[in-house]
C-alpha cells in the first residue's frame, strides 16, 4: 500500500510540476471569492446593510453594473498601441495581412478613421506579396485578399473591392478539386479558405459571396471527412474525421475542433440533416476523449493531459462545445464548456507568452465567448484578469516567441485581445470567431 501511495503522489506531483512548466499559477482570485471579500467588506462599513450582490466596480471590473466599459477606472488599454506603434517596420513581410485585421479591429472599437488608413496602408503592401501557395484565411493568400476586400469596402472603393473578392474566388478550384492534397484544418486547408468567405458575407454583407460557392467547400469538406472516417472505419462513432499530417488533431488550429465550428456557422448554411446526422455525432465522439481535469487532448491518439491552448486543447475546443449548444440547445455543451473554462482559469496563464494561438490572449478569449452566451459576469470577470496578466506584457518572464509582433504567436495578438475587452460583448476572436448580432447591427449602422 505504501509503494501505492508513494506512486500515486509521485504521479500527482508530476502533474503539478508539467503544469508548473507550462502556466503560472494563477494569483487572481476567482469571481466567487473576490465577490465574496468585497462583499464581507463593504458589509463591515455598512452594518446590517443587505447587499446581495457586489458591484462591478467593487470586484474591480472596468465595467458598470450593465457591462458598458466605465470611463477611466481601468488603464486605456489602447495605450498599447504605443508598444506597437515604433515596430511596424520589424514585422515579417508574411505578417502584413494580419496587421492589417488588428488596425481595422482598432477602427472598429475606436472608430477613429487613422487606424482604417493605416489598415489600407498594410492592405496595400500585403496584396503586392501574395505568395499563391497557401489558401486560408490565417496563412495564405485569402486572408489579405478577404481584410482588402473589407478595408475598401470601408472605404467606399467598390471597385477594388470587388477586385479582392474575385481573385478570392479565383482560389476556390484548387480547394474543392478532388485530387488537391489539401488538408481541412483551419490553419492551412479547407475550414480556413470557408473562413474567409463567410468572414465577407459576415463583415461586408449576406450575398457578397454567393450561396453557391459556400456550398462548394462545404461539401468538399465533408466528403473529406466522410472517406477518411470510412478508411479508419469509424463511420458508427464519428462519421466526419480529419487529419493533418497523418495525425488526427482534436484542436481548433489543426483539428476537427475547428473544423466542425466552422461547419456550423450560420452562415455556412449546412442543412440541418448533415448537422444532425454527421456533425453532431462527430463532435460528441471528441467530447468522450475529454480528461477528467476538463482539458481535452491534442490528438485523438494523445493521452497526455498538457496542453492549454487555443490551437490544443480546451481553449480551442470550448468554441466548438459553445456553438454546439447554440446549434443543437442541448445543456451537455455548455456542462462541458463550463469544465474548459475551468481548466483555462486554472492553467491558463502560460509561460509560452501572451499570443492568441498558444498564449494568454487566446486562452482569455474563451471567456469571453462564454460570457456572450451566458452573461454571467464571472466570465467577463475572468476576462478582465487574464487581460490584466496581459497589460503586464513582459513582465513575467515568459518565452519570447519566434515572431514577437504577429497576430497569433506575439504582440498583436494581445492588444487585439485588450481592445476586444474594452467592448466584451461584440469581442471576436480574430480569424476564428464571426461577427455577433449586436456587432452587425453596429456595421450597419456605420454604413
Ligand atoms: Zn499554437
């Protein structure tokens, strides 16, 4: 018994120690216990007072009682831009385009016009480097042309407008051609081309790409799914199943994760049977290889609880589990995605630095989504303290990544982030998440 005990504690020690490599411990209260203190201290200054619950401004949220973001108690947090302003000519020239998507985020939040012309200046310089080879939105030539495409639109300039979008849809034969080595995953395959058209119906206008075209893709992927479920005869359990690099990835970046929340956005218009009968089941297939902690694995071979990111684990997966329980009003989603929101608070603040796909920035996102749909505050409280751990960029000792001002892995990620929670409810994780409701209202109302 004792050797059991021994093994069981090393093995428990083990845990802690990997996650101690991978996050910081987390030195923020959680909502309960700081509504909690400021309730035990606002109850000793007003005695036999009953207040039943604190305000926003007494958990030290930069939001009023009815989440609109209060004036100057928090640090303008687009004084990052200052971090960011002097490095434009540092970035990669591969990184153009998603600089470009961060000062048209900037002009959406401030709704000041430099930040647009500064966008278009990036437009400009990306569309003069479009490289041909890869098709997504995040790594390839969609993105820039998708961003261009909304820029001049912006801009009134119809005319390149449309000049984007049609070298767009110049794109779409290699990506539904039968042969095309392509893989679906978001980062380089097929989820991050569909990105990027339903990204123009969203942001310019439903019609902008037509039916037609969106359909196209769809279907490509799914029949992708459907052969390689069938090879690995896995059509009872999981009838649409992805690979990337002969690996089948769960996560939002490269997995299945990301593939089926792309597959069921609105405006991807998947008929309601093929939800039902392919994607849903699929998805319930990756919701049983969930960790006991909540976290999900990386692959569906991969047995290792470790990884708490965006493009790995329960931060990119919690996505998926949200549009699920949006899709198919069943409460075993939002049971789950509650779990991943756990695991994020707990491990979520990563060495690995502050970015959107492997950082604190990204892992924050998740908060926000949840709270889009449950408006609970702790969610936007959890928010607002992991875009706190960002405010302190560098501070903390973490890696500095391999391209420190990009989009996903550095800077640009973060202050995308920060200005994101400045307007909570129409926040969007860049690339990945489409635009809300309330958000479209306020385009429409700009236009
Ligand atoms: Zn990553």
């Amino acid at each position: 018994m004792g050797e059991t005990m021994s093994k069981r504690l090393k093995l428990h020690l083990g845990g802690e120690a990997e996650m101690e490599e991978r996050a910081f411990t987390n030195p923020f209260l959680d909502y309960e216990a700081a509504a909690s203190a400021a309730l035990a201290a606002g109850a000793a200054e007003e005695t036999g007072s009953n207040r039943p619950q604190p305000t926003t401004e007494e958990l030290g949220l930069p939001f009023h009682n009815d989440g609109k973001m209060s004036d100057g108690c928090w640090p303008n947090t687009l004084n990052t831009k200052k971090m960011f302003a002097n490095e434009d000519d540092s970035v990669d020239r591969d990184q153009l385009g998603s600089i470009a998507l961060l000062y048209l985020q900037l002009y959406r939040v401030t709704c000041d016009q430099t930040y647009l012309l500064r966008s278009l200046d990036y437009v400009k310089r990306t569309l003069r480097n479009l490289n041909g080879r890869r098709v997504t939105f995040l790594c390839g030539d969609a993105g820039p042309l998708a961003v261009g495409a909304v820029v001049y639109h912006k801009l009134k300039s119809d005319c390149e407008s449309q000049e984007c979008i049609a070298k767009l849809l110049q794109l779409q034969r290699s990506i539904v051609s039968g042969e095309s080595e392509l893989p679906d995953e978001l980062l380089y395959g097929r989820a991050g081309y569909l990105y990027a058209l339903l990204y123009l119906n969203t942001e310019i206008g439903p019609g902008t790409v037509c039916e037609s075209a969106i359909r196209e893709v769809v279907s490509a992927i799914i029949e992708s799914g459907k052969t390689l479920s069938r090879e690995e005869r896995k059509a009872e359990r999981c009838p649409l199943l992805y690979q990337w690099h002969r690996k089948q990835y769960v996560g939002a970046a490269h997995g299945m994760a990301g593939i089926y929340y792309m597959l069921m956005q609105p405006a991807a218009k998947v008929d309601q049977e093929t939800l039902t009968e392919m994607v849903k089941p699929s998805i319930d297939y990756v919701r049983h290889k969930k960790f006991r902690s909540g976290n999900y694995p990386s692959s569906l071979s991969n047995e290792a609880d470790r990884l708490v990111h965006w493009c790995h684990g329960a931060p990119g997966v919690i996505h998926m589990l949200l549009q699920a329980s949006k899709v198919f009003k069943e409460e075993k989603y939002l049971k789950d995605a509650m779990e991943c929101s756990d695991v994020i608070w707990q491990r979520g603040l990563l060495r690995k630095g502050y970015g959107i796909c492997h950082g604190t920035a990204g892992n924050g996102y998740s908060f926000l989504s949840l709270y889009h749909l449950t408006q609970d505050k702790k969610y936007l409280y959890r928010a607002c303290k992991f875009a706190e751990w960002c405010l302190d960029y560098g501070a903390h000792g973490c890696r500095i990544p391999d391209r420190p001002y990009s989009l996903f892995e550095g800077m640009a990620g973060a202050i995308h982030f920060l200005s994101d929670v400045m307007g909570p409810e129409t926040s969007q994780f860049p690339a990945f998440e489409l635009g809300s409701p309330q958000r479209d209202e306020k385009v429409q109302k700009d236009d």
